[in-house]
C-alpha cells in the first residue's frame, strides 16, 4: 500500500517570525528598526532582508534560522515570552 500526501511545512522559525511581523503591526513599531535592534546586521535593510528570509526563502532558495538568542530579544522588545509569541503565531498563521 503506497500512501501520498502533501504536507505543508511549518518549523517554529517561521511561526515565530510570523508573531513578530504581526505584533509589531498592532503595536505600531517599524519592523526594519526593530530587526536591526535585535540582529545587529550592518545596516537596517540587510537585518530585514535576513529576517525576511526567515519566513520566505531569497531567490536563491535559502531559508534563514532564528537563533534562540534573537527570539529572545525579539521577544523582549515586543513585552511577551518566547512561548506566548510561538503561541500567537500558531493562532495568527496565514
């Protein structure tokens, strides 16, 4: 017996990453700045290219992880801890 189905990947980078763009939204801060604050990249636009690729491979096809220090401090920036933003994100997945 061959099974097939699709499944539609989800890691918790991508769901965090989501809860990040989301609260910074509804909190009204500019993510490229709070990208840059967190990532500490050499200017903002790469640190929001580099977040970007968290959620949405370049055009090369290559993904970015999510250091456990950076969803830290993300999180800190945003006032909730890692586990209620992984939970917002699971609940506000597009």
């Amino acid at each position: 017996m061959v099974l097939i189905y699709k499944e539609a990947p989800m890691s918790i980078d991508t769901t965090f990453a989501t809860a990040v763009e989301l609260l910074a939204k509804e909190q009204g801060r500019d993510l490229r700045e709070l990208a840059h604050q967190v990532m500490a990249l050499s200017n903002p636009d790469v640190s929001i290219r580099e977040f970007r690729r968290i959620r949405r491979p370049d055009t090369k096809g290559r993904l970015r992880n999510l250091t456990l220090r950076e969803a830290y401090e993300f999180s800190r920036a945003l006032g909730k801890t890692v586990d209620d933003m992984i939970a917002y994100g699971l609940t506000h997945e597009d």
